[in-house]
C-alpha cells in the first residue's frame, strides 16, 4: 500500500524529534515555511504538526509558533500521574504532614480494637454514611461558616470522588461548564472521562448568553494552582449569575481549611444550587480517602454511590468520625495552617523580587516566566537534577498555554525544601522572569 505523502514527512520529523537532533524547546518552522520546504500544502503542513502533536513530540501555541518538547520528562507530567524516582523531590504532589500523626493512627486503631461494636465495621455501610458520621461532618462544616443539616451530608472516598459522583449525578455528557482558565487538573480528567465541555470564561453571565451552560466548577477559598480567594463581592455576583441562569455550581473546597476569617462559602450564600465538596484528604491524610459532599437533592448522588463504591470503608470513616468528635482535625488543621506558612515564608525568600502568585498559608505557588522561557524545558532541566515540578499545561482549559511552573511546598521535608526552591531558581535563570 502505498504510504500518504504526509506520512512520510510525519514519520521523518518524527525519528529526528526522537533521536534529540532538535534541542528542547526549538522554535520548529512555521507551517509555511515547511509546506515550502517539503513541497506539500499549507493545510497538510498544519496536519503534519497536529499529528506531531498528538505523538506528544511537539507542542503548538497560539501566535508563537510549534516548539519541540521533551520526552525524557519525569513519569507524572501529563493527566495520568505515575510515582516519580525514589529519590527525588517531588514538588507535584501535597501529602502534607506533620510530626506525631502515626501515633494518633496508632492510638485511635487501639480505641477502635476495644469499641463494643467493632464487627459493624465489617459490613455494608448506608451508601451516603452512618448519621452519626454525617452528623460529625456537618459541625465540622459549620465551624467552616456552613450551617447544614446532617441528611445534606453524603461521606464519599475523598474529594475527586465526591466530585466524580456529582458529576456523573447532575450532569449528561456534551453539558458545557464553565471553569477559569486555569483550573484543578482532577476536574479537567474527570470532564473528559464523561464528556463535559469545559469552557473557559472570565465573564460568566456573558458565556451564558452565547452557549447552553449547565454548571460551573470553582475553587473560591483557596484555588488551585494560583492560591487565589474569591472575595464576597464577587461570590455574590457568581451566585446571582448562576440564579439568573439557571446553573449548578460546583463548590471545590479541599483547600479551604488553610484559609481562616475568609467569605462564607458559596454553598451558603446559595444552598439551593450548589455542591459542596471537600475531604480530610490534606488536612488530615491522603490515605484515608474520606471526604464529603454537601447537596441540595441527596438521593441522585446516593445512588451514584451506590453504582462506585456502595460505601466508603467504615473503618477510615469510624477513624474520621472520632477525630471530628474529639478536636483532632481541628488541631491537625490548625497545625497544617501553621506549617503551609512557614513553607510559604521560605519560598517567597527563596523567590524575592519575582512575581509569585500563591495565599500565604497554601501549600502551593504559581510562579509565571518570561513569554520566552520554555516551562517544559525548565522541568526537565529540573528532572534530571532529581526535582518534580508541574507546568501549566495541565492546569490549562484554553488552547494559548501560559508558561508557568506550579510548586507543591507540603510534601518536602523543610531543609530539604529551601534547597529543592533554590535550585529551581538556579535552574531557571535571571531570563525566565517577567
């Protein structure tokens, strides 16, 4: 059979892509300057790089050109995350934290071996979660600035889950969501999976006015990647939009409990239409996998439950229900705000005089560069020095990518943690600045 004109050139530029003859972060030739040279039309120049594109090998950005990318790239750079080396210093991840936390699991299994009823711990759970552990979550949430009743409180297996079981519940595949231009990469792989358009918009009630908008996803108290806090101006705003056009909103809130004396949550200024959803995933451990969801219509959400996970694992919620009761959480979160400061202190030293963007009690920062530094460049720079970083590609929802890298500060022990940052900067360079 006889090989497409095109093919030829995708398959040559591919081996040199591959075998490193075009150095990382080249500017590749425009598409009519390589319709010229390889003497094809414009349009297939443009279906060369697309296919090129789609290997992975390169990536377009929208009025600077086609640049070569690197795919030596540490395991975890794109949507589907895999465990860096052993050996490396991973600031990708928030694993947050802090000394004695092993011995309060110690101490609370022990507890939990004498409890009278530990055989009930064996057995199926209410696919929502026991009332006693639904009535735990929702004081818990009233010391947030959200009053609930306990029958609105669903227990799910963390946040992702929680925002998965919402989405498959509220929302049909081809629905538009809104979202920011940046936003939480769980949510963007979890869009795609169910085939949610996700649109991104700066002006919310204008977006609605051109296109059938179902929902839109937010982080007001704390975002992520850019650490950013809603103010109660523009939540109003945000929740008369949504009521005006008849929109869910989706409240992200697994940061929320870093930020003290913020506005009150969108699921209180609007409870009619928005789901809250949030977990003790950072703020207690990522291993517990428990977190809630706070609905409007619970019995839609149960049922998706149901068909996931029937029920989150009653031991991890019998561990969480008495770390609710007894001020556990509360002290860990306390401690947790206190520590997120101190490493935001040390990045920002490390960091002076550059436009960094973070809240200062978040685990994480944004820090733009210069329109012609290459952030996937400066990660892999950073990879081969045995550090992890995360660039804006997988935050983005629109096609014009900024450069930028976003650093995880919580999972780092801290002296380790002021020479990973400063080797960034190092690595970097006075000229990937703006």
């Amino acid at each position: 059979m006889r090989i497409p004109r095109y093919k030829r050139v995708v398959d040559a530029l591919a081996a040199e892509l591959r075998s490193g003859r075009w150095p990382v972060g080249t500017r590749l030739p425009t598409h009519r300057e390589l319709a010229a040279r390889e003497g094809i039309a414009l349009v297939t120049a443009t279906r060369v790089y697309a296919e090129l594109e789609a290997m992975g090998l390169v990536t377009g950005e929208q009025g600077r050109g086609t640049f070569v990318r690197d795919t030596a790239l540490l395991s975890g750079q794109g949507i589907d995350e895999q465990l860096v080396a052993t050996d490396a210093v991973d600031l990708r991840f928030n694993y947050p934290a802090v000394p004695g936390q092993a011995d309060l699991l110690r101490q609370a299994l022990r507890e939990l071996s004498t409890a009278g009823d530990l055989e009930s711990l064996l057995h199926y759970q209410p696919h929502a979660g026991r009332l006693e552990a639904r009535t735990a979550v929702a004081r818990h949430l009233g010391r947030r600035g959200l009053t609930v009743d306990a029958a609105q409180v669903l227990i799910v297996s963390g946040a992702q889950h929680g925002l998965a079981v919402t989405a498959m519940a509220m929302l049909r595949r081809g629905d538009v969501v809104a979202v920011d231009s940046l936003t939480y990469t769980g949510f963007k792989v979890l869009a795609g999976t169910l085939g949610l358009e996700l649109v991104a918009t700066s002006d919310l009630d204008e977006l609605c006015l051109r296109r059938p908008v179902r929902a839109v996803y937010t982080m007001p108290t704390l975002h992520n990647p850019l650490g950013t806090v809603m103010s109660l101006k523009a939540r109003k705003r945000l929740v008369a939009t949504a009521r005006r056009h008849g929109l869910l909103i989706i409240e992200d809130a697994a940061y929320a409990y870093l930020v003290e004396d913020c506005p009150p949550p969108l699921a209180a200024l609007a409870p009619e239409r928005t789901v809250y959803v949030s977990s003790l995933s950072k703020s207690v451990a990522t291993g517990l996998r428990v977190g809630f969801v706070v609905a409007p219509e619970v019995p839609p959400i149960e049922r998706v439950i149901r068909a996931t996970t029937w029920n989150t694992p009653a031991l991890n919620v019998a561990l969480v229900r008495r770390w609710l009761e007894d001020g556990t959480v509360d002290r860990l979160e306390a401690h947790k705000r206190t520590d997120a400061h101190m490493r935001q202190a040390i990045a920002r030293d490390v960091f002076a005089g550059l436009p960094v963007r973070s809240h200062p009690s978040s685990y994480f920062l944004w820090l733009p560069l210069a329109e012609n530094a290459r952030a996937d460049r400066i990660a892999a720079s950073l990879a081969r020095q045995r550090i992890s970083v995360s660039t804006a590609e997988q935050f983005a929802t629109t096609a014009l990518v900024p450069q930028a890298l976003r650093l995880a500060l919580g999972s780092v022990p801290v002296p380790e943690l002021r020479r990973a940052l400063t080797t960034v900067r190092s690595v970097m360079g006075d000229d990937a600045y703006h």
